[in-house]
C-alpha cells in the first residue's frame, strides 16, 4: 500500500460544540512523509500540533490536543474520517480553537474528501501490526480494551447504560471500507441529566439539537424538559419513542454504539500510524481510548526499536558451533566470547553468547553484584563480525580480523549471568581493501542491551 493525501483541499465551517466558536477549517494535500498535522492559522505561528497521543491534555467529553503553546479541541471526528479514508498526509488549517461539530458526525467531512479525492503517493505505508494480543482495563472508567493481530484494522465496541431508552449496544466494523456508510453518519450523543453539569463546566456553548442527539433521562418530567428546552433554545420539545428529547429517530438502533466506534477510530488514529489490529472495546470513552492509544504507541515503540531482531530456537541446528568457531577464530580460553553462529549471509550474521557465572573475570568484576563487562559486549559482537569478514575471503584459516575502531557505542541494559545475549553485525557498507564497517547490536530477550558502529581490517597472517 502506498501512502495517500487529497488530490484537492477541503473547506468547512460552523461552530465549536463545546467553545461554540465559529471556526474555518481547510484541510490541504501534503507531501509525503509529512503525516498529519494541525496549524492555528488565528495564532502567529507557523509551527504544529502533531497528531500524537503525547500531545492530548483533555479528554472531557472530547479528544483535545495541546502543543507548542497552541490547543485544539474536539479532533476525533476529523481524524477518523482522515485515518477511515486512507490519509496518511495533509494539513489542516483551523482559525479557531476547536473543530466545528457539524451534525454531530463524521458524515459532513467524508462527503468533502471524498468529494476532493484521493491520490495515492511513492512512499510506502508504515503499518503497526499487531504480533501479539495485549488487554487493557481502564480502572478509572471500568472501560475494557482487548486487541488481537489482524491483518486489517478492525472494531467491536459494546456500550451499556443504566437508561431503559439504550440499555446495551453492539456494533462492529470489519473494513475500514464500510466506515463512510455505515459509521460515519452517526451522531454524538448526551443525556438530559448531563446537560446542566456539562454547561456548568463552561462545555457544550456550541451544542444544539441539531448537532447532538439528546437522550432522555429516566425520571425527566415536565418541568425538567420545559427547563432543557429552554437553555437550549428551544421550545416545545417532547420525548419520542425512542427516548429521544427531540422529534428525529435514530438512523441505526444502535447508533450510539456506532458513534463509540467512531470516536475509537479517531482517537486510535493518534497513534500516528494506520494499525492493523482487530480491538473489541467494552463501555469506551475518550479518556480510555487514549489511554489504550498509549499502550498501542508503547507496543509500537518497542516493536520498532526490536525491528531485525534475530529469532533465536536452540532446538535448530547452528552454522557453526564452538568447534567450527575456533577453526576461524584465533581466540582461545579465556577470550573466546562467542558460542555458536546461527545464521550468516553476505551482509549479516548473527552469533549466541551464553553468559554464565563461570567466567573467569566475575572473580574481579563487580564479585558481589555480577555483570558482563559493556567492552566484552563490543569485543563479543567484533568476534561474531569477524566470522562475516571472514566468510568473504578465499582460505579463512590464513587471515585474522583486527580491531580498528568504535563509534556510537551505547551500553543500554546491564547483562548478567543466566542471560543469553544474541549478537547481530550487519554491512553498513561493502567490504574495500579489507576494512569491514558494520554495525553491531547485542540483544538479551526484548531488549536491546547494547549497539554501535564497529570498524575492523582483515590481514593476512603471513
């Protein structure tokens, strides 16, 4: 999949639902690799606010998000609509505080973009692909999170409220495909009871029957609803069938649920990168969501950072075992800190140090608290790099590998005894008049323990 931006600019206008500022807003096609970004076009300046789950300092009743001085509220719905759509690069321009609420839905934009285009890009897409299940539970919320690997990004969200007007909803969307009819269109929601308290913490000055679907609360009578009109702006508003506190009819029976799902979609997309996960989602918000969009960005982090790191099986059967190692190495008892090599190319190779409390210098290095000296880190991976100097020339037996130089060497994790540390060296650049640059990283586990960029020079003996 390449990557995406619009093939023309969308414009739009109307008010904040929650600073009810009328508020501008284009969003323009970008170059590749420039992700989405957000720019107060109202403020003098010409810097951004990321789309990063870093950069959220609220989620009352909305995603917002703060950087480099500037806030902007309410972004989920403009995200979601971006991430559904495949928009992996634009701009977006807002002369306001806050992203207009439309309807109330994701509808509005969807029909610009896809009015506007699409147009795919050279770069490739960057996935976050989900390699294991991972569970969250909000304590704060109750909200449960569960999100398992798929080969698509996928969502299931289940809502429940103590009202005999809603009670529990499911909804489920199995393609970002089926997001701009089935999901966009609906609504943001409230119940009666909250629109006072909401007012009350200066929230909602933008809100309206006709951007909201407003629930009945159970016990609202007639002088309450006369009362909500009112500070709505309204008169003469009843409670349908359907509990609502206005005369329209949900488009879905489980409109609600649907809407969770779109605000999912959005705050998800914080993530930075399009994900492909399959999440089920019980009784989510958007303070839960970003805290799940956290954990999802911390599995990434570690995912790229791991990204190359070798598999290691005991069970398979090694390129060289020690007796094969000490027929190319020079080294010998007690200098000779590579085990076994399991896999080798013309530009990698990848040994096994098993670290254990026999080594003779424990006796001398840290004798009461153990670990593997960060130098025979580095001369371990310069043994392992030897054997790919080496696999490259005629006669091996009849050349040594020496030592030349180190660069940005870091020591990130201690190594102790019991540890088995996974050794890879790779080409940085092809192999002249003997001089081997490679860099090398050591692993123990998940984690990288040590790295750098290693300089040797193959001679021959005689």
């Amino acid at each position: 999949m390449k990557k995406k931006t619009l093939k023309d600019v969308v414009k739009f206008s109307g008010e904040g639902l929650h600073t009810g500022a009328f508020v501008n807003v284009e969003i323009h096609p970008a170059d590749e690799n420039f992700g989405i970004k957000f720019l107060r076009t109202d403020l003098t300046t010409d810097k951004f606010i990321s789309v990063d789950v870093n950069h959220v300092v609220s989620t009352e009743r909305c995603t917002t998000l703060e950087s480099n001085g500037m806030t902007l509220n309410t972004t989920e719905h403009i995200l979601a609509s971006l991430c559904a759509n495949g928009i992996d690069n634009a701009l977006i321009k807002v002369d306001g505080p806050e992203i207009p609420i439309l309807d109330g839905s994701a509808k509005p934009i969807v029909d610009l973009i896809l009015k506007a285009g699409v147009i795919e890009q050279e770069s490739d897409r960057e996935y976050f692909e989900l390699t294991e299940p991972i569970h969250f539970i909000d304590e704060l919320t109750g909200a449960e999170y569960s999100a398992f690997p798929c080969d698509k990004l996928q969502v299931d969200t289940m809502i429940y409220f103590d009202s005999k007007h809603i009670g529990h909803q499911y909804a489920s969307l199995n393609s970002l495909s089926d997001f701009n009819d089935q999901i966009a269109p609906c609504r943001t929601f409230v119940f009666s009871d909250d629109v006072e308290k909401l007012m009350g913490l200066g929230l909602i000055k933008g809100g309206d029957l006709k951007n909201a679907i407003v629930i009945a609360s159970d016990g609202l009578d007639e002088a309450s609803l006369k009362e909500l009109s009112e500070k709505l702006g309204y008169h003469n508003v009843s409670i349908n069938e359907n509990g609502l506190v206005n005369s329209e009819s949900l488009l879905f029976k489980n409109e609600l649920a649907r809407h969770k799902l779109l605000d999912i979609i959005g705050d998800v997309a914080l993530l930075g990168k399009p994900l492909k996960a399959r999440i089920f989602a019980k009784r989510p918000g958007h303070g839960a969501n970003v805290k799940f969009t956290n954990l999802l960005k911390k599995k990434y982090l570690e995912q790229k950072k791991l990204k190359g790191k070798p598999v290691y099986n005991p069970d398979d059967e090694p390129i060289y075992d020690i007796n094969g190692i000490s027929k190319l190495l020079p080294h010998r008892y007690p200098f000779l800190l590579v085990d076994k090599i399991i896999e080798l190319s013309k530009n990698l190779v990848v040994g096994i140090k098993n670290i254990t409390m026999n080594e003779n210098f424990f006796q001398g290095h840290f004798p009461e608290n153990p670990i593997f000296p960060g130098v025979l880190q580095m001369e371990a991976l310069a043994q392992t790099g030897g054997i790919l100097a080496l696999s490259n020339v005629e006669d091996p037996k009849e050349w040594d590998t020496f030592f030349l130089k180190m660069d940005n060497v870091k020591f990130k994790s201690k190594v102790v005894p019991g540890d088995t540390l996974v050794l890879k060296m790779e080409l940085l650049s092809p192999i002249r008049r003997g001089i081997v640059h490679m860099q090398g990283t050591a692993y123990v586990g998940n984690k990288v323990v040590s790295e750098g960029e290693l300089t040797a020079q193959i001679i021959k003996k005689s």
